[in-house]
C-alpha cells in the first residue's frame, strides 16, 4: 500500500480533474497514485472527503441508486463489452461506477453472484438472456459462487459443531476478536464498546467529541471538511449497522451510525465500520 501524506494526495486529486476537466472517480485516481482505499479513509475518513478537501463533489456517477438502476446498468456494460465487466470497465463505461455496487455487496467479486439472484427474483433474465449467458459460462464468477458456497458450508458446519460440543463457561464473560490497539486488547461485543472504541481512535479518524447523551442520536461530532471549515456530525452507535433499523430510529435524526461491523448494504445514512481501522489479531 501506498502511504502518500494527505498534500500527495490532494495534490495527485487536484492533477487528475485538471486533466479530466471533473471530479476523478476512485480507480482514475489510482492510476496517478497508487493509493489503498483503506489509507484514504485513515487518513480522510472517505474519498468523499478527500474531494471536499479538494473543493470537488463527487460524481454523481458515484451517488446512491436502486438495486434495480444498479443491475440495468450493469447488464448493459456487460452487454457493450461482451462479457461480466471487471471494476474498471464499470468504472470506465457504466452510467455508475462501481463505487455503489461494492458499497451494497462489500466486494467486486460478490456482484454477479448478487446481482443474479436479484434478477432471478424478479424476473429480469427475460431482457437479458445473452448477459445470464455470459454469467454461466464466465469462470470468475463460477469461482466467486463456488467460495460463497463453501464459506457458507463452513460456516454452517462450524455452527452445527457448536451446537454438538458448547465448550463455553456459562457464567463466564465473552470477548471479541483480538485486536491491535494501544486501548484495547479485544474488538468490542455491544454498543457501549462501539462507543468506547471511537472515542479512543476519534482523533486518529479526524473527529473531535463535542458530548455524548442517553438519548439519540448517541454522540456529536465536528469533523474538519476541508480546509479551516469544519462540520457537526450526529453519530448513533451500534454493534452493528442494522441494528439502526430494529431500534426503529429515524435516518434523517442522525448524519452516521459509527459500528463495530457493517451489515445494511441498503443502510440510507453514512456508515463508519470501525473494524476497518484496527488490525485483528
């Protein structure tokens, strides 16, 4: 991974619109600085972020949109290349990057394998029978489907093994996975964790806490935008992100759920897995 400081960055961000004449899209900045997603959020929070800093807005070939506009555009890629596109066709010929497909389906490789249970669902094979075509003869999504499924056999099967042998004490407490931390020795288990966790890498992220409540949202936050101008950010805590939607919260109530694990693809408020910024053990 490349570890650019953030004036190499904007700096390579900055050459890439002059030379498009817009906002770069993530892969475009890769080929002027080879740069990890990762490091970008470390250091930016998001590549959103990293265009405000820059005084750009993202493209709106990035923004949300339904799973349904997401398939369709996908289908017709894959239509105009001849084949399931990779992420820099999508990037390259699509109506919408890739950017909104790997935010629902965490990774490129997951998308034809989701992409095509949704279109069996709803019957839209019938409009693109030379895509499902391609879907059952292209071996890189064979290989995604076939690891799917034996990730899922092994997960059932370590869950049936549980279930046979608990080795577990039953008045003992549980932790979470080890992880690298100068505060913590273990991922958090619950929500007061969560917020135990993001107030110790707050700064690191580019947060500073203005208080912390009972009721919700959770916590406030300012957070530096671009320049000298900084932003007041509501956060709501949770385990997990969809534990957002069984407390019934309002989205509009709140700017981001900060959680230890994401797991709402379809979440409508931004989302900050804290799992990505620390190192399991």
């Amino acid at each position: 991974m490349n570890l650019a400081t953030k004036e190499e960055i904007i700096a390579a961000i900055q050459r890439c619109a002059s030379r498009l004449g817009r906002a770069p899209v993530y892969h475009e900045l890769r080929l002027e600085l080879k740069v990890g997603e990762r490091w970008l959020q470390r250091l930016f929070g998001s590549y959103t972020e990293a265009l405000a800093a820059c005084g750009l807005s993202p493209s709106p070939r990035n923004a949300k949109a339904s799973l349904d506009a997401l398939f369709r555009d996908w289908a017709g890629v894959a239509r105009k290349v001849g084949k399931i596109p990779t992420r820099n066709e999508q990037d390259s010929y699509g109506q919408f990057t890739s950017a909104p497909l790997v935010r629902r389906f965490r990774r490129w490789n997951s998308v034809p394998r989701e992409l095509r249970i949704y279109a069996e669902k709803h019957g839209l094979w019938k409009d693109w029978p030379d895509v499902l075509e391609m879907l059952n003869h292209d071996k890189r999504a064979k290989r995604a489907a076939q690891a799917e499924e034996r990730f899922a056999m092994r997960v059932t099967n370590a869950r049936a093994a549980e279930k046979q042998e608990d080795w577990s004490l039953p008045d003992a407490p549980t932790y979470g996975p080890p992880i690298e931390s100068a505060a913590f020795s273990h991922g958090p288990t619950n929500e007061m964790g969560v917020m135990i966790l993001f107030g110790s890498l707050a700064c690191e992220l580019g947060y500073k806490i203005l208080l912390v409540r009972a009721g919700f949202p959770d916590c406030e936050t300012m957070r530096r935008v671009h320049g000298d101008r900084w932003q007041r950010v509501r956060v709501e805590f949770e385990y997990e992100s969809r534990n957002f939607r069984e407390h019934k919260h309002k989205p509009e109530g709140c700017d981001m759920i900060v959680c230890w694990q994401h797991n709402w693809p379809e979440c409508p408020v931004r989302v900050l897995e804290l799992k990505k910024f620390v190192t399991q053990r």
